[in-house]
C-alpha cells in the first residue's frame, strides 16, 4: 500500500516565510496540495525603511536581498496552488486577525497554522541581557505564536479539524549558553503546544512542536563558523540538517497519517541532544 501526504482541500498559514525554514514549509505544504498563506514582517516591495526596528536578523536579511516572501507566493502559484503573501507583524494582535481574516475570505479557511516567526539576534550571558530584547523575544517568539493561534482556534473548531505545528528548538529543551530568552521562549512554546493539544483534542485539532537542532539556514550562516563547528561536532550525525527536513516533519504532522498525533515535541536534530564523544 504506497502511503503519500495529502493536503488537498486544506490552507495553510505559515509565519516567517520569508525564507530559511518557514519558505521551505510552505513550499512543501504546497507541493503536498495545501494552498498557502506566507505572513511575514518583511515583503520584497516593501520599502524596507522598517527592518531597523524588527532586529538585526531582519536587516541583514534585507540588506543581502533574502527576503522571499511573494517569490515564494509566486512559486506556490506555478504549482497550481493558491497564495498570499501578506505582511504581518505577529506581535501585533489587529494584524493578526486581519491576517486571518482575509485568508478565510480568500481562501475559505485556515486549517493548518505553522508558527514559524520567531527572532534570534542575540546573546549575552545573563548579566549582558538586554531587558528590552528579552521584552522582544517574549513578544515575538512566545506570545506571537499564541497570538495566531487563538485567531485561528475558532475556524478550526468550526470545521472540526486543524493542525497546528509550533517551531520549538532544543535551546528550549536543553537550554542555550547565553541564549536566556530565546530559550525560555522554545520552551514555553513547548508547554503552549501541550496545552493546545489537550484543549483541541475534542474538536479535532493536533498541535505538535518540531524541536530542530542546527539546521544549514541563511540564519546559521550568518553565525561565528568556529561556534557552529561546535555545534555541528556535538551532533551525532556531524553535519547540520537541512530546511527540507524540517518541512517533511511538517508535512507529516499536518496531514491525516499523523491524526493520533498530539502534544509532542518531534526532534528534527540530527541527535544534538544526545551524549556523543
């Protein structure tokens, strides 16, 4: 019996998919048969005058042209799919539910939501953290994820199914040297992911979270080479992982194969987190 995923019918919200692992899930998704909505804080005919105040990540991004957010809208559409590339500020709760909004208009529904946006542009060991970064982090990786969720929580109730996949990391499992909010928001999302998955259980909603290790994004090449050789001797398989593996495990959770699937938090790693030598 050949086995296959199938999300025809379905639409899927990806935040952050203006590259690295975000652009890589809505592509899959697509090529699996969802139509997708890309929401990003950054879109290519944007200006670009506010990537100052979104972080250092999201200026270089802009600065080195690696923002794809509506190139990869047009992508999804050439596969025969439907797209929307929207702007969308996550922490920003109007622009959320407008966000929601016009892909239900559009599209007809949101079935499936990746909360993909998060932000790491920083460290510090714990005297060095700036409050107002870990303010930010809060705010972005955390609550932004809550943020979509609720917006969509009564459409998926509505149809009696949805999917919901939260980007965790294993900074929130295994904490992160000078990594104070960033960890601390991977691992409240951990907990949010449960919770979710027990309130959604009896309305047919999942809600998982991928745990990814290092992974070769545009983000980890920006990184100090020396620390991600580190990084990449402690994992088992000594080689980072690639966008695409993280967008299979998506893929998976969101369709029907893994509809007994609730509250886990998938490690999408390469074995960082076990002892190696």
């Amino acid at each position: 019996m050949a086995l296959e995923i199938d999300l025809l019918g379905r639409v899927a919200l990806v935040t952050g998919g203006s590259r690295g692992l975000g652009r890589a899930d809505a592509l899959t998704l697509a090529r699996a048969g969802a139509d997708v909505v890309i929401a990003d804080i950054q879109l290519e005919s944007d200006t670009g005058d506010e990537a100052e105040r979104y972080g250092a990540l999201a200026q270089v991004a802009r600065a080195q042209g690696l923002v794809y957010t509506e190139a990869t809208a047009d992508e999804i559409r050439s596969l025969g799919r439907s797209a929307l590339a929207l702007k969308c500020d996550v922490t920003d709760r109007d622009q959320v539910d407008a966000t929601v909004a016009r892909a239900v208009e559009e599209l007809g529904s949101v079935d499936i939501l990746v909360n993909n946006a998060g932000t790491l542009d920083h460290v510090g060991q714990l005297g060095d953290q700036s409050a107002e970064l870990w303010e930010r982090d809060l705010r972005v990786n955390l609550t932004g994820a809550f943020n979509c969720a609720q917006a969509v929580w009564p459409h998926m109730r509505e149809r009696g199914w949805g999917r919901i996949v939260n980007m965790a990391s294993v900074a929130g499992s295994l904490g992160g040297f000078g990594q104070a909010s960033y960890s601390t928001t991977k691992a409240g999302l951990l907990g949010l992911t449960k919770t979710l998955a027990l309130e959604g259980a009896r309305h047919g909603i999942t809600c998982n979270a991928i745990v990814p290790g290092i992974i070769g994004t545009e983000a980890f090449g920006f990184g100090n080479p020396e620390l991600n050789e580190r990084m990449i001797k402690r994992t088992a398989m000594r080689r980072p992982g690639e966008p695409q593996d993280v967008a299979h495990a998506i893929a998976f959770l969101c369709s029907d194969l893994a509809s007994y699937i609730t509250g886990v938090g998938l490690n999408v790693s390469g074995g960082i987190e076990l002892f190696t030598f």
